[in-house]
C-alpha cells in the first residue's frame, strides 16, 4: 500500500518544512492560524515562524521539555503557543530531507483549547474514584477466594473469578482512556491506517456489548456492498464499543441500531437508541472531557465521548449527537472514504 497525503485534508495545521529549514508548503487551517495566505507562508523561515517559549510561555526563553513548546508567530504580532509533532515526509513528492510539521495550538497550562477541562483535583479525583471500585472488588473476592476456598462451591469461585475478570477489564480500560487523552493532547497519537469493513467492526462490537448486556437487541443495517474505508480498526472498535455500550448504559436495552450510509465523499454510522435522550441543555456539553450527566450510577469516568471524539477528528471524521427527551439520540461519526488523502495502491 501506497500513502499520499494531502495537506488540506487533514483537520489540524501542517507546514512542509525543507531541509533548509523553509516552508514548502502550508495547509488552510496553518494558513488561518498564522492569518496569511497558505501562498504567503511558502519560502517562511522555520525559525521566524515557531519562537521557543519557557515555561511562563514568555517568547525567547528557553524552550519546554522536549523542545515542543513553542509559539506561533502570527501575522498580526501574537504569539500563539502550539506542540509540534514532526515528522519526516520519507518518499513523496515533496522532496528528500523534508519534514511534515504539524501544529497544535495549546491554551496556557499546555492544554490545547478544545480539549481544556476541569483542574487537576477534579481530574484525580473522578479518576480515583473509577480506579477504586473495580479495585475494591478486586481485593474483596480475592481475599474471599483465598481464606474460603475449600468451603466455596466451583458455582460461586466461577462467579467470583469472573467479576474479577470485569473489574480487571475497567481498569485497563480506564488506564487506557488516560493514555489516550495525553496522546491526543501532545498530537503523539498513532493511526494504524488499514482497510476496515465497518459492518464487520459494527457486529463484533454488538456481540462483544452483549456478553455485558445479555438482553440487549441491537440492529444492524448497512447496505450490500458498504464500501470500506482506511482506518485504524482499533481506535473505529474503540469509537463503535463506547457508542454502544452508552446507548446500553443510559438509554434503553432494546430497539437500538447500528447503521451505515454513504454519501459523497465519505461514510457515516450512527448508532441510535430509544432512551430517554438527553436534554438540550446538557448536549453541548456531553463531548466535555469527565462530563458527566448524572453522576451517580451508571459509573463512568465521563471520557469516552471526548476520547471517541478525538479519534474520529484524528482520522479527519466528525462525531455528532442528536436527540430528542422522550424519544432518545442518535450518535453518528463520519469516517473520510480516503482517509486523510491515503488512497490503496
Ligand atoms: P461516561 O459514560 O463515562 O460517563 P461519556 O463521555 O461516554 O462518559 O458520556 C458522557 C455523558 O453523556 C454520560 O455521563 C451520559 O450522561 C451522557 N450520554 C452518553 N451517551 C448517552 C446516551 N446514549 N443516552 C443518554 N445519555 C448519554
């Protein structure tokens, strides 16, 4: 397989930087970042572009750790601060030696504006709590397997082992949430791009919810012959697997749907339940990094709608909600028919 990618197709600022340390070319959202044309960016020195920063982000001081924290110099004299995630465009039109630089604008602390939350006792907080439930379990009936074992039937170890089992998935799963929100945040998120049949990924991630939810009936529509995209399988499961389980965990067990459609240049799957739906008040605010509607139960840890979100926009895709109090809401992402400009040979 062969990757071409097209500048303007990808959803976050990126230069062409020459060995010389010059643009060679500037995509629209760099160009709207910078307030020049993407033309007038070409022939740039680096250096004249990206000033390092210390950390009082105070341009001409030292730069951050890793040298990453730098600020944009913008047309009108503003100093943006952005990370920087560099890599080398080996083999393609652009030339030998020349680097794809792609920027990421950060609000003061070093977190990028969309993605700013709550401050960081929240944050510990809500994710102590979410670790310390399923630990707790954990520790119960592994102290209850240990000093009862002989007198426990092989019914209630079975059971027991498998509650440990779950509570071991949550905390995985919430460790690996956590790993995920500093990949998007620092732009070091790895797509492992490949051909991806979303009606295949669609029925997995159905089958794989109802081990948790036995009574769960969910629809699967695609057409015939849906086309298929270039993603990462992992992070579109990851995406699937959250849509369905909220739509099981806050909505309602049966007349779900998974479905897919195609239009123009790209495909979208929306997954649809017919639960309460969520306030238009609240439904701003759903894809808020730890937003949770209702604290209590169902746990959660509030991440996964902004992680999902985070990942369709890394594959250059958009993820919306939709709905209705009473009738319920549909969920639905788009994915790039050609993925960030990636064609197959
Ligand atoms: P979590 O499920 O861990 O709380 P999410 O980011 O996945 O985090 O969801 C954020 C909030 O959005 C949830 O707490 C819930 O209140 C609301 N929500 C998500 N999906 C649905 C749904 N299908 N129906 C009703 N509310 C939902």
């Amino acid at each position: 397989m062969t990757t071409h990618i097209a500048l303007d197709d990808l959803a976050v600022a990126a230069l062409v930087v020459d060995r010389e340390g010059r643009v060679q070319a500037a995509n629209t959202v760099a160009a709207e970042l910078v307030g020049a044309p993407a033309e007038g960016l070409v022939g740039t020195r680096l250096d004249d572009l990206l000033v390092p920063v210390g950390p009082d982000r105070a341009p001409g001081a030292e730069p951050g750790p890793g040298g990453s924290d730098v600020c944009l110099r913008c047309a009108d004299g503003r100093d943006v601060p952005v990370s920087v995630d560099a890599r080398s465009s080996a083999g393609d039109s652009a030339g030998a030696g020349t680097k794809v630089m792609v920027l990421r604008p950060l609000a003061v602390g070093g977190r990028s504006d969309a993605m700013a939350g709550p401050s960081g006792i929240e944050v510990i907080s809500t994710v102590s709590h979410e670790l310390r439930s399923p630990l707790t379990s954990v520790k119960g009936y592994t102290s209850l397997l240990l000093s009862r074992w002989d007198r426990l039937s092989d019914e209630q170890k079975k059971t027991m082992l498998e509650q440990v089992h779950h509570d071991a998935d949550r905390v995985t799963r919430l460790v690996n949430e956590l790993l995920d929100i500093s990949r998007l945040e620092t732009g070091h998120l790895q797509l492992r791009f490949q051909t991806v049949v979303l009606p295949v990924i669609a029925s997995s991630v159905v089958e794989k919810v109802a081990l948790e939810y036995p009574e769960l009936e969910c629809g699967l529509d695609f057409v015939e012959g849906f086309p298929s995209v270039l993603a990462d399988p992992d992070k579109v499961e990851q995406v699937l697997t959250n849509l369905v389980e909220n739509a099981a965990k806050y909505a309602s067990l049966k007349g779900m749907t998974v479905s897919g459609t195609v239009s123009g240049d790209s495909v979208a799957v929306a997954v649809a339940d017919t639960g309460e739906g969520i306030p238009v008040a609240d439904l701003p605010h759903i894809f808020t990094k730890f937003y949770r509607r209702d604290q209590g139960r169902p746990s959660g840890s509030g991440l996964g709608l902004w992680i999902s979100r985070g990942l369709v926009e890394a594959h250059g895709g958009r993820l919306d909600a939709h709905s209705v109090v009473g009738r319920g809401s549909v969920f639905r992402f788009t994915l790039p028919l050609d993925a960030n400009g990636r064609t197959p040979s």
